[in-house]
C-alpha cells in the first residue's frame, strides 16, 4: 500500500466465483465498490453522511484490466485512491491483489449527484477538505 491508498481487505466466498472456482469478472467492481464506500467512511462520509445531505454518488466511467484470477478462499486486498478531485466528481485508482500480486486495477470516475433530481451537484466543502486531506492533497 502506497502513501494516500487506502485499503481494505475482504474474502473470496463461493458467491464470488464461477462454476470453476474463479471470481467472476464482475465481481472485482464489487470488491472496487466496497473499498469505495470504505474509503469515504473512513473519510467521515458514510452512506448515511451522504444521503443525509440529499447526495449519492454514481459510477460515469470504468477502465479495468484483468492480470489474474482469484479463486475461492483468497484473502485479497482492495485499494482506493484519488487521482483527481473536482468539485462534483473524482477519479479513483483502484486495484485487487493478493499477496502483493496485481488481480485487477483501473480508474473509476464517479460523480456527486443531487439524490432526488439526479443532476450534478458539487460535493460539500467540508467533504473535499476531508478527501484531500485522506490523499495528502493540500487545499
């Protein structure tokens, strides 16, 4: 884990896999998904935090590539890290390893969103404070 990368560290169960044992593709945006939402927790902005201020956030963009298969019964680590912070989005680098050996990476854009019109809406302040502060981004 580099400086400003948040972690977060999950199981493979046979609910992850396919018929052979392996994780199915998709589910590696899901392990992504969860350090998302572990990461801006860890933040102070739980889902809670979020929806309490009429916002969410949806994915705009995703760029993945697959190295190597995880199989059942893996420990893996999921990674998140800002790229860019704007006022209503940010790119995240994020990636799925085990032992140290790259599974998955790539970038996810997400997007603040007004929870009712679901039009852009600029994160609070006090939220970009808190996210360049998790990243070592000055102000």
């Amino acid at each position: 884990m580099s400086e400003g990368e948040f972690s977060y560290k999950l199981r493979v169960y046979i609910e992850d896999t396919d018929a052979g044992g392996i994780v199915y593709y998709v589910n590696y945006l899901k392990f992504m998904e969860r350090a998302r939402t572990e990461f801006m927790r860890a933040a102070g902005f739980g889902k809670q935090g979020i929806f309490n201020r009429d916002l969410m956030f949806v994915v705009r963009d995703v760029n993945v590539q697959y190295r190597e298969p995880a199989v059942l019964d893996d420990e893996l680590e999921v990674t998140a890290s800002i790229v860019t912070l704007g006022g209503a989005s940010m790119c995240l680098q994020q990636s799925v390893r085990r032992n140290g050996v790259m599974l998955a990476d790539g970038k996810i854009t997400i997007a603040c969103v007004d929870r009712d019109a679901r039009k852009p809406q600029r994160m609070p302040r006090e939220m970009i404070t808190a996210l360049r502060a998790t990243q070592g981004i000055g102000n």
